[in-house]
C-alpha cells in the first residue's frame, strides 16, 4: 500500500521553468553551483509562495538510489529580495543540496510509507470495514483482522512519532550546514 504510491506535485502552484525560457536565471544557477561546488537541479519551479526549497521527490527505489533534487524559487520571495539577497538564500539551498545524502532520503521514505501505512486507506481496509457491518461469520473476521489492522497502525504511529522526532533534530542541524554554505 505504501511501498509503491507516487505523489503528484501540485502543478497549479508549482510551475516548472526551463533554461530556454529563462536563461539569465539559469545562468545565475549554473555560477553559483560553480562557486559552491554545489551539484545543480534536475529541474527548477517557481510558485507564488514567499519560499525556496530544495525538493526531493522520494520513491522506493530512493532506498538504494539518491534521489534527484529540484529547485523551488518562491516568486514572493524573489519581488522582496535585491540581488545580493537572492543570491544567499540560493546559496542556502544550494547547501542542502551539498549536505542531503542517503540517510535523508531513508527517512523520507521510510516516513512516507508508514504515514500511508497507518493513514491510508484501500480496498482492503473497505472490505474489513464492510465485513464488520455483516450479520454472520464475516463479522467475526472482520473485527478481529481490523482489531490486529488497529493494533498493528498504532506501533507504526508511534513509530513515525519517534522517526519524526529525530528526522527534526536532523533537520535543523542540516540547515545550520546549509546556512555554513
């Protein structure tokens, strides 16, 4: 259920720009990974938002292959900046670009399917729950596979409670390193 799920970027709020269309930006990327020795995006979006980020999108073959990152740029963020400004919140995520390595995409991953482990539903959570409302033997396997479903979703919530909690620490210490960049 979590294993295989692919997630969907948002395309009305994130718009992928390309080097053809945007060459003076692009070629402000292209020195500043230069100068930091940062490796470039796969692919550059811009939103609305007041923001830069540096997006991996995860899978599960992200467990044995880095994922590729991508740039977010904020156009918020770009209307209230000089050049200058820009220039050191790119460098800033630039540096996690430097600085995410395997451990990250583990979590990431890892957080992902357990999230869609215990918050998702499909088919067969429908058809334990449709067993449940039975009046005969249905019943029975219905509530006991969804009691073991119940008790099986709360070891994983806690968990994901506790990977989340160490995935902050490690969060935080990652942006001081981008921030060094």
């Amino acid at each position: 259920k979590g294993f295989f799920k692919r997630y969907a970027m948002n395309k009305d709020m994130h718009v992928e720009i390309t080097e053809d269309e945007h060459p003076m930006l692009f070629g402000f990327i292209h020195q500043l990974c230069e100068e930091l020795g940062a490796p470039e995006p796969n692919r550059v979006f811009v939103s609305p938002d007041v923001n830069a980020a540096c997006i991996s999108r995860t899978s599960l073959v992200n467990l044995f292959v880095e994922p590729k990152r991508d740039l977010l740029i904020g156009l918020g963020l770009v209307n209230c900046m000089n050049l200058s400004e820009f220039k050191a919140v790119l460098a800033h995520e630039f540096g996690h670009f430097c600085h995410l390595g395997k451990t990250s995409s583990y979590t990431v991953v890892v957080k992902r399917i357990i999230f869609d482990l215990v918050e998702g539903e499909d088919w067969f959570d429908r058809l334990i729950e449709w067993n449940k409302k039975q009046e005969n033997v249905f019943s029975v396997f219905g509530h006991v596979v969804g009691a073991c479903l119940w008790a099986g979703r709360k070891v994983l919530w806690w968990m994901l409670k506790t990977i989340s909690l160490q995935d902050r620490v490690v969060s935080r210490e990652q942006g001081f390193h981008a921030d060094l960049v």
